[in-house]
C-alpha cells in the first residue's frame, strides 16, 4: 500500500540545493537538500532531506534528516530525525509543509537563544 500523495511535497522538492542566508550580519545560514527516492521502508516519504541551520563557524545548530539511524539506536535503517546542536531526536514525519513548519520553528529558536533575532 502506497502513502496518499502529499501535495506540499513539490514545494520541499523545489528547495533542493537552495542556500539562505537569515540573519542581518550574514552568519547564519540555512540549506536545503531534498531528493525524490523510491519509497523503501526505511525512506517511506520517497524523499531523502537534509534541512540545516549553521552558525557563522559553519557549526550545524540544527537539522531535520533521514539520513542516517538515531544515535542511541546507533545500529539499523535510517530513520527521520532532529539535530539541535548535539542532541539527536527522533522526528515524526507527517508531511511536507510540518517539517518545513517545524524545522523553521526550530531555527527561529536557536536564533532567539543566541540573540540574532528578537
């Protein structure tokens, strides 16, 4: 059985490559690389993303992924999860604009902690 098609993921598909700039200075910087795969059990979506935020070092502060499995698990198939600096959360993937939704949340975040934005 096949997931129902999820008609915000073409918006997602079309930031692949994208580098952004959020900050006023230019330190802080987000990038997106998003790919259409097959759908497996391991990548159920039939995408393989990485969203990213990265300090003005280059330091990932945060990052939403399917990359790779979680590490307590550290062993099996990749799964979706969240990077905020070094702690590692499985994420719960519903669809497209959520993870867009929550990854920008997650930015805003770290954002205000550090003071770049109010």
């Amino acid at each position: 059985m096949t997931e129902p098609r999820d008609p915000t993921l073409d918006g997602l598909l079309d930031l692949d490559g994208q580098v952004l700039v959020v900050d006023p200075e230019g330190g802080y910087w987000v990038r997106f690389i998003v790919t259409r795969v097959p759908a497996s059990p391991e990548k159920p979506h039939g995408i393989d993303y990485s969203l990213t935020l990265h300090g003005p070092d280059g330091e990932r502060l945060v990052g939403f992924d399917n990359a790779h499995p979680v590490a307590r698990q550290k062993r099996g198939e990749p799964q979706d999860h969240r990077h905020r600096v070094r702690t590692v959360r499985a994420y719960a993937y519903r669809d497209a604009a959520t993870l867009l939704a929550d990854f920008w949340a997650a930015v805003d975040a770290v954002l205000r902690e550090r003071g770049v934005i109010l």
